[in-house]
C-alpha cells in the first residue's frame, strides 16, 4: 500500500480520523485508497496524449507502487492532503473544514497542472522529477499530431 493509516497523522490527529473512523481502521483505509487514486487518475490523465503534446508519460505503477523512504515525498504529501479530504467528507468533527477544503483545493490545482487540465489545459504543465516511460523508438503506431486540411477535389470522368 503506498500509503498506510498510521501516516495520516500528518494531515489529522489520531483523535480526529478515530472519531471520524469510530475507531474502524477500514474506513480509513477507504478513504486512503480514495484519495490514491484520485492522485493517480491526474497522473494518468497525462498518458492520454502520449507525447504528441509534449508532457511526459509517467510510469504511474513504478511511482505508486514505490513504498518506505523510495517514494516521492511530492507525491505522498498529496495522497495525504487528498486521502485527509476523502476522510473528512465522512464527518466534521472538530476538524476546522475550511482548512481541509483550502488544502485539498491547492492540491488539486497542483495536479490538474501536472496533468495540464482544467484551469490549466493550455498553460504550460508542471513536470516533477518523477519516473516517466520512454517512447519506444521501434514503435511505428505512436500517435501522431492532429492533421488538419481538406482533400483533393473529386472530379467525375
């Protein structure tokens, strides 16, 4: 699992997710596996493309499947900042929303420039140094830019 219950700490004291949680560890993990791969949909919205636009395809199984001190502390603080959003949609305990809702907010406007959507599709993107996935050069079937223009007039003989 790329990220565990015990490292929401950082985002939600232990007393805010277990009253949240009624001490169910499996709905926090709900909520984590949420907000994983809500992370990990905007970095595979950038494969879509596949380098006719210019960003990098991200190796998304190498980057989410990492765990300990290998993963990318970019990465993992948005899976928590989104995982904390995903947990505290179930209650509000006394967890200051506004708070939660402006951090998830900025980390999803982080994304979507790293996914070069929304706000931002025709911005430049934000590129982290992440693991991306080479073109193959033997590869024949990439997509091509879109070609545009009108054919040959039919004439009939």
């Amino acid at each position: 699992m790329f990220l565990t219950v015990d490292e929401i700490k950082d985002v939600l004291y232990r007393y805010q997710a277990s009253e949240i949680a009624e001490d169910d560890n499996e709905i926090l993990e709900n909520g984590i596996m949420a907000g994983v791969s809500e992370v990990k949909a905007y970095f595979t919205a950038s494969n879509q493309k596949q380098w006719s636009d210019g960003r990098p395809k991200y190796d998304v199984a190498k980057i989410f499947g990492a765990t300990g001190s290998d993963r990318d502390p970019f990465v993992l603080r948005m899976c928590k900042t989104v995982a904390a959003w995903n947990i505290c949609e179930l209650s509000n305990v006394d967890i200051i929303y506004d708070q939660v809702k402006e951090r998830y907010d900025n980390a999803i406007k982080t994304l979507e420039k790293i996914a070069g959507i929304g706000d931002y599709k025709n911005s430049p993107t934000l590129t982290p140094d992440l693991p991306t996935i080479e073109p193959d050069p033997d590869d024949d079937s990439k997509n091509k830019p879109f070609r545009y223009g009108s054919r040959p007039k039919f004439i009939h003989e």
